[in-house]
C-alpha cells in the first residue's frame, strides 16, 4: 500500500508540475505579447513579438525573396496583410524572410534535437516553425472579418437613421466615425473616407474597399450601394434592407452555433470531466481494494 501510494502521489505531482509549467508559459506569452515595442505606432502591437524581433533581420534576405521562385507567394501574402490590416506594420518581402527565417531557426533546433536523440521533437518543432507564421496571418484575418461582422449591422442602422433623417451619405459616414470606438471596420470606413475627401469617386472608393477587405458580408453591402449610386435609387432604403438581412444573419448564425454546442462540448467532457467524475467516485473503492488486497 505505501510503495502505491507513493508512486500515485509521484505520477499526480508530475502532473500537477507539467499543467502549471504549461500554464505559466501561456501567461508569460500572453504577457510579452503585450508589450508596445513602439509606442508611437498604436498598431504596432498587433504583430507578434517574435516577428518584431526578426524583421530587422530581414533585410538580409532580400536579394532570396525578390527571386522570380517567390512571385506566387508575394501576390498572396500581399492580399492577405491588407485583408489583416497590416500594411502599415509588414509587407510581403518582410513576411516571406520571417518565413524563411522561421524555417532556418526550426531546422536548427531540429539538427541538435536530432544529435540528442529527439527526433520526434525536432521534427515537430520544425513543422512548426514552418507553418506558424501562415497560420498566425490566417487568424488574424479570420479575427479581423469577424470583428467587422459583428460591427457592420450597427453601423448600417446607424447609417440608416442619419441618411433617412436627411443627411447625405459622406455627412452620415463622418459623424458615425467620430462618435464610434475605434475598430477595424472604422479604421477601413475612415480610410475611404478620406479617399473620397481626396477626389476619388464614392464608388470607386467602395469598390477597392470590398477588394481590400473581401468580407463577405460588407462586400455584399458595398455592391448594394454601389448599384444604387449608379441607378440614383434611395441609398437610405438599400442601407434598410441590408441592415435587416444581415440582422437576420446573423440570427441564423447564433442559432447554428447554439445547435453545434452540444456536440462541440462532448470531446472535452469526455477528455476531461468524465475521468474527473469516475476517479472523485471510484476513487475510495479502488483505495479500499488495493488496500485489503495488498494487506
């Protein structure tokens, strides 16, 4: 009983060890994620630590990534900063070498786990490695167009009240953005805004608007009044209908997401409450078993 007693406590210990390691490590990412390397960019924060500390790098792999075996790769990760909202902060040839760098970091790390005999760990450091960036931009897009999701059918209904009240379009637009938090739907409304303000026509500023963003959501609206700019119907009227389809929307949506829980929520119940459940239950019996069996 007291040789299994204490290799029970040993094996509970060692992961009680392993859980706080793990969450520590979160926390402390989580933390150093925050930290404002230049605190005159707001935007700064938006990129990951580790790229900030590799771009400076990445000037040395200039001559590699402007080869013509990159072109594919530039015309994408082009169009997916500027659907991140991140032009401001790296370009295309910046994120291509903290791509390559990545994998260089990776194949290292990879090469000492193998001289030490961890293969399997240096290999999946090195897939890793590789993919991390790819998926890092994925997300922050896939973030990025939810965030303009939940905000769009606000603004529309606020559009729709000012435009109906009387005021024309670009007036409405103006005072919405001055009274609104700063978002990523703002950040793109206010920057056509000034385009228009600039000269450019309204619809060409809406056009390249949807092509920047490719939300489904707001280029389906953009389209809308861009067809009615050009047919001169009733802007207010268009911004009605769409706000109530989109309000509908994203009903249909929450109740998917509600119908998809319970399923959603079987693998951690199964994974982590149940086992909980039968040891908190079983637990006693099995103590009192081994405890007349041994004695």
């Amino acid at each position: 009983m007291d040789e299994f007693t204490s290799s029970a406590l040993t094996i509970t210990s060692s992961l009680l060890a392993g859980v706080s390691v793990f969450l520590f490590t979160l926390y402390m990412t989580e933390v150093i994620q925050r930290v404002e390397v230049e605190k005159t960019d707001e935007q700064a924060k938006r990129l990951p630590l580790v790229f900030r500390l590799l771009i400076p790098l990445a000037g040395n792999l200039s001559p590699i990534v402007k080869s013509e075996f990159f072109n594919e790769n530039r015309r994408r990760f082009h169009d997916m900063i500027i659907m991140a909202g991140l032009e401001n902060q790296i370009d295309e040839n910046k994120f291509i070498a903290v791509n390559i760098l990545f994998f260089l970091f990776g194949l290292i790390f990879t090469l000492l786990s193998i001289f030490a005999g961890q293969i399997f760990i240096g290999l999946l450091v090195l897939i890793l490695a590789f993919l991390y960036p790819r998926i890092w931009l994925n997300s922050t897009i896939k973030r990025r167009h939810l965030e303009i999701q939940k905000a769009l059918p606000n603004v529309l209904d606020l559009l729709t009240l000012s435009v109906e009240a009387g005021k024309d379009f670009l007036t409405s637009l103006r005072d919405i953005l001055l009274r609104r938090k700063r978002d990523s739907l703002s950040e793109e409304l206010e920057r056509t805004f000034q385009e228009i303000q600039l000269g450019k026509q309204r619809r060409v500023a809406l056009k390249e608007l949807a092509k920047r963003v490719q939300q489904p959501d707001l280029t389906s609206v953009l389209n809308s009044i861009i067809q009615a700019d050009e047919l001169g119907v009733s802007i207010g009227h268009i911004l009605r209908i769409q706000g109530d389809q989109l309000r509908m929307k994203r009903f249909s949506r929450a109740e998917k997401l509600a119908n998809e829980a319970p399923v959603k929520i079987l693998f951690p119940l199964a994974l982590f409450i149940l086992p909980a459940v039968i040891i908190i239950l079983m637990g006693p019996i099995l103590l009192k078993s081994f405890k007349t069996l041994f004695n």
